[in-house]
C-alpha cells in the first residue's frame, strides 16, 4: 500500500480515489461502488478529475492487483 500511497500523496487525493482511477485508466467504465457515508461518495466523484501517468497506473498495479468475479461472492 505504500506505492498507492506515494501515488495518492502525489495527486492529493485518497488511496480509493488512486484505486478507482486505476479502474478507468485500464477501461473499466463502471466500476461498482458501495457507499455508506457521503465522503465516500466525495471519493468516487472526485476519481473524475484524477488523470493518472502510465507509470502510475503500471505502479499501482504492483499493489492492488486485479480480480474478476461473476454471479456472487466467490
């Protein structure tokens, strides 16, 4: 989480809003998002005006990975 943080420090914004942006930066259009608490839904809209370097992107990557799942909890 370190490097995500790095990243996060570097754009001024959370490590969620690293995490989301690194979503769109790799295509993904609509990610699915819970929120419980209206900041939480300040992360999400404030993804919008993150535009990560493909180095950052590369970078996160090390950390948060990619998983797929389909038709419930796997």
């Amino acid at each position: 989480m370190d490097r995500v943080g790095e990243i996060a420090e570097k754009y001024n914004v959370t490590m969620t809003q690293i995490a989301l942006a690194r979503q769109f930066a790799k295509g993904m259009a609509s990610p699915i998002v819970g929120v419980s608490k209206i900041k939480y839904l300040d992360d999400v809209v404030g993804v919008l005006d993150v535009i990560l370097t493909e180095e950052d992107v590369k970078n996160s990557g090390l950390i948060i990975g990619t998983a797929c799942y389909s038709g419930g909890i796997k």
